[in-house]
C-alpha cells in the first residue's frame, strides 16, 4: 500500500487497529465550490479464506460486471450535487498519480503529514484541474485483526475462516477516501465503512474453494451499500455534508444490519 492511502487509512479507518499523530486542518467549506474525484479500486472481488491448517489458506480474485466503482462515483456525485458542489470526475496523468501514490508525503514511523515536500505540488495539481478539493478512492489491503485473524484482505471481498465449509464470513469493502486540499495542500478528514455484517455460520453448503462469483451475488448490495455508506460518512465527516456521521454496519446492533 502506498504511503499517502496508508496514513490515510490508519489515521481515518479503526479496522486496521492502528494510530497516527498527523493533525488534520479544517476544511473551509466557504472555499469549495468544486470537488474533483478519482478512482482506482481493483475490479474483481476476493475470496480469501483462512484455514484451520496454513495449507487451508488461500486468496481467489473473481471477475465480475458489477460496476462498484461506477456505484462509488455516483454516490459521491449525487450527494455532492444536491448540496451544490460541482462534481468533477478526474484523469490523472501518470506523473499526477505517481505524486499522491508514491510521494512519501507520509513519514511511516509516525504518519506525519510532510507539507514541505507534498504541500505545493499537490496544491499545483488542484489549481491544474480547476478543483478546490481532490477525494481520491483507492482500494487497499488490509490486516484485519477483527475477523478472528488476522487475515490479509485486499480491496473489496469476501473473508471466511474455519473448515472447507467456513463457519465465519464476513464481507469487505477497504476504499480510503482520501481528501486533499487547501494551498499548500494538506489532508483532510474523512471516514469510511469497510465491514460487513458476519454471519456465523457462513450460509452456503459447497466448499468455499469452489465459490463462483454466483454464489456472491447476494451480496452485491452489502457491497453497494458499504460503498453508499463510506461516501455519506467521508462528506459528512469533512464538513461538506451536514447532519450526524452515519455508523457502519459493524457499528450497529444486529438487527440493524439486516
């Protein structure tokens, strides 16, 4: 994971059960009248098992047509209209991606924001896109010490631990909204939601080696909603949206979930 999403992730998503120092700067929301947005979310979905033996573990990618990050873009847009935003879907150059991906705008012994080295540049690539603030989506892995791991999950998946016939599953969706703006630019707040709701025992009979992206499809919603649910809550959170940071579905009792 590169540096920038890394912090990012840890200063913003619990999940990944770590803390940084780096001090976020209000957003001036009286400044931001357009909002650029890009994303880079892996296309497939991960099954991912951990066994009751290291020869039970394993790591599957599956294609699928479901568009999430398209359903990602349009829950940002729709929401940062009806609040009057101008939303702007980006193209970045290789050069522009290759700053926020691989700048070393982090320290990575403390997560501190290094403005001196990022905050221009970044700053710069705002002013070229005619944009006052720059949410990129970016899939990532993560160590998830929750999911009776810890289990290395990437991007958006499905987690399931025990036998064959797993006795835990649990779906994900790990998508930082990072935010950047201001001049020199600095990261802003944001949160999202990246777990979904367990379900113990798993509710399939197959072996979950020969689960086809079919056998997922009823929880295409969870995923959408996951994606829905990290978008209200990274607006709400930076200020750009009003009202209460909605909770995540593994925030909520059971029922709740449903």
């Amino acid at each position: 994971m590169n540096p920038i999403f890394r912090a990012l992730a840890l200063l913003s998503l619990s999940v990944l059960g770590a803390c940084a120092v780096t001090p976020y700067k209000a957003l001036d929301v009286k400044t931001v009248r357009t909002v650029g947005w890009y994303g880079e979310i892996d296309p497939v979905l991960n099954n991912v098992h951990t066994g009751i033996t290291i020869f039970g573990n394993f790591s599957t990618p599956l294609a699928h047509d479901w568009q999430l990050q398209a359903h990602l873009e349009q829950a940002l847009s729709s929401r940062l209209e009806a609040a009057g935003y101008q939303f702007k879907r980006l193209e970045l150059a290789a050069e522009e991606q290759k700053l926020l991906a691989d700048g070393g705008c982090f320290s990575d012994w403390d997560g501190h924001y290094k403005i001196e080295l990022c905050g221009q540049p970044i700053a710069d690539l705002l002013k070229r896109h005619q944009i006052d603030l720059l949410i990129w989506s970016k899939g990532f892995t993560a160590h998830d010490y929750f999911t009776q791991g810890p289990a290395q999950l990437p991007q958006i998946g499905v987690f399931t631990r025990g036998t064959d016939r797993p006795n835990l599953m649990v779906p994900y969706a790990h998508v930082s909204m990072a935010m950047m703006a201001g001049d020199p630019a600095e990261p802003r707040k944001s949160a999202g939601c990246m777990r979904g709701r367990s379900r113990d025992p798993s509710p399939w009979p197959k072996k979950v080696g020969d689960m086809s992206i079919e056998d997922y499809a009823f929880l295409r919603p969870e995923f959408e909603m996951l994606l829905d649910r990290s978008a209200h809550r990274a607006l709400v959170e930076s200020g750009l949206l009003p009202g209460p940071i909605p909770t995540c579905p593994d925030q909520q009792p059971g029922m709740e979930k449903l």
